[in-house]
C-alpha cells in the first residue's frame, strides 16, 4: 500500500484532512447503520442542542504503525467505555462499544495510507466525538443525535526531545466535585481555555489545578492527569471523582507495578508533598508522558531533582515501556493491542 505524499519527519500536532470519516445519525430512538463518507462538514440546525448547551462528548485514541509492519491501536475498547460513561452523564444515547471499536477499524482502514510509517515519530490520531443535532430551545437534552469519527496524521509531540515542562499551580478550578470532571465533555475543556492562555501569558507551560472543596489536592491539568514519583522510587497518582481516568495513566500504572516491578498507589496527593517528589509528569494519549522540571506555588518555586534538561529516570523507564508495548517492541498484556491491518 502507497502512503500518502506526506513530510512524515516534519508535520506538526495539528489537523490534516484524511479520505474518509464515519458518520452515524440518532433518530426515532435508534442508530442507523452508520456509513464511512468522504464529506467532512458537518451541517446542523442553528438551533442544534450542542450549539445552544455544549451538549457534546468525545475521545482521543492513536493507531500505529508496529515494528513488524502491522497497523494496531491501543486499548480501544477503554476509550469506547469511557465514552459510555460520558454520554450516560450528559443524557446522551450510548453509541454501543463493539459498534465503537468497528468504527475505529472502518476508519483506519480507509484511512492506512495515512498511518505513518514504523520509526517516524508520527502516529494517526482518530477523534471520535457525539453530538446533540435537533433544535433545543428550552433546557433539556435533544432528540436526535450525531456520532462521528475522524483521523488525522500528527508529529510526535516533542519536536526536537523532550524539554521539561515549568507549570504553575492555578487560581482557576477545572470541575466540581460532584460536577463532570471525570467525563470527557467538551464543556470541560472550554472552561480550561481562558487558564491555559492566561499561564502562556505569564510564562508558564500548564495548569495544575486543585480540588475545589478545599484546594489542598492535586487534581489534573486541562488535558492530562498527573503522575508523580516520591524520592523512594514508588509511583502515584492522584485519586479523585471529578478527574478523568487517563487510559495512559492507568496503563503507565499498570506498567509500573506489574512489568517493572515498582510500588505504585492511586491515592489523595496533597500540594503540601509537592516539595518531596523526585519525579512529575502529565500523562495522556497526545505525549504518553510529558516531564514537568518546576512546579511553581504562588511564587513559591518547587524544582524536582529530575532537573529541566530531560526526564527523570523512572519516569524515562515508563514511558520507554509503555511506547514500546505500542509499538511491538515490547510483549503486550493482553488485550492491550486491537490489530486492525
């Protein structure tokens, strides 16, 4: 198969148009069948549910091309959940898992000529995403739905290695606690924009943001969770209900305890550890891990012994881990790797 006249070395974190994309419709009480089309506007009433209440969810998830030349994605099957549970929350009609995960293989075939190559750095993001399409003018959920699904090739995201991240602990809150922090809605990432510009602004790379009851513990950024190691080498991450639950952190967890062998907990982390860890990262589907050097509270700098020029050790093992189970260097867990060509 011939790929597709693309810089594969140099294309950034961005959109590019790809051949086909899936589309199935909500109506009567039912999905359709669902049909792949090379139409890529998208054509609603200007009174549609997700124009007038942001009443939308969605996913992120990559395919790649492995080491012995096999198209795969990685654990799609948690994606198709995670969007259960977000279209449940948002009184939305739940687009089946195995209907998800066919979908997922429709688009991706369509689209091989758009997977980079093995060794390239890039990878083929796919964007599944729901929305409510009939007119809604009082508060309340739509009618008719649209499920649609697109793939765009993207550039690793470190262009050039890895640099750690300087973040700063925000003023601003990201979800309530009894809220929709744990659910990939649009919505939740609209609040997070007006934070992300204003640290830009003032310097810095990311948000950490706290819990809003008490803000005395740490929650996630606007797209990432986060994954700390203390200075005796154990892994944690932060536990709460209104953080999303990575499918990367889980997996980098997992990797932790039972591949490599390390100590590593899911539990409260307060603002006032910060000082004692070695290690921090934002993990997620987009870097797998981004290193984070200096954490800074209210001016108060926090500079993590791994330093500002690249990850720290254990950190580096995990995400060498994690990236080589991807991409079939390394044995996977099974059910891990969803082979599609």
């Amino acid at each position: 198969m011939q790929k597709a006249n693309i810089d594969w070395a140099n294309i950034g974190f961005g959109y590019i148009p790809t051949d086909k994309r899936y589309v199935s419709n909500f109506k009567n009480g039912a999905w359709d069948e669902g049909i792949l089309t090379s139409d890529d506007k998208v054509v609603i009433s200007e009174c549609a549910g997700v124009l007038q209440y942001a009443q939308t969810c969605f996913e992120g998830l990559k395919a790649y091309t492995t080491e012995d030349g096999k198209i795969v994605c990685f654990r799609p099957d948690l994606n198709a959940e995670r969007m259960v549970d977000s279209c449940k929350r948002l009184e939305m009609p739940v687009f089946p898992v195995e209907r998800f995960l066919d979908a997922v293989d429709k688009v991706v075939s369509a689209n091989a000529a758009y997977v980079p190559p093995y060794g390239s750095g890039a990878t083929l993001y796919i964007r599944p995403y729901m929305f409510g399409s009939s007119p809604v003018i009082g508060v309340k959920p739509a009618e008719e739905y649209q499920f649609r699904m697109f793939c765009t090739p993207v550039g690793p995201y470190f262009k050039g290695g890895v640099k750690p991240l300087t973040i700063r602990v925000s003023d601003f809150d990201r979800a309530a606690p009894h809220g929709t922090g744990h659910i990939k809605a649009g919505l939740n990432y609209a609040m997070s924009l007006y934070a992300i510009v204003d640290a830009h602004e003032q310097g810095y790379d990311e948000n950490m943001y706290l819990d809003a009851a008490t803000r005395t513990k740490v929650e996630e950024t606007g797209g990432a969770n986060f994954l700390f190691v203390t200075k005796d080498g154990k892994v944690v991450t932060p536990k709460s209900n209104s953080i999303l639950p990575s499918i990367t952190r889980r997996s980098l967890m997992y990797v932790a305890k039972e591949i490599l062998g390390l100590e590593a907990e899911e539990r409260e982390v307060y603002v006032d550890e910060l000082k004692d860890m070695a290690e921090c990262g934002l993990c997620g589907t987009a870097a797998v891990i981004s290193p984070v050097g200096k954490i800074v509270d209210h001016g108060k700098e926090i500079c993590l012994p791994a330093g500002m020029t690249e990850m720290g050790p254990v950190t580096k093992k995990l995400y060498d881990t994690l990236t080589g189970i991807q991409m079939g260097r390394l044995e996977a867990p099974k059910g891990w790797i969803h082979t599609i060509v």
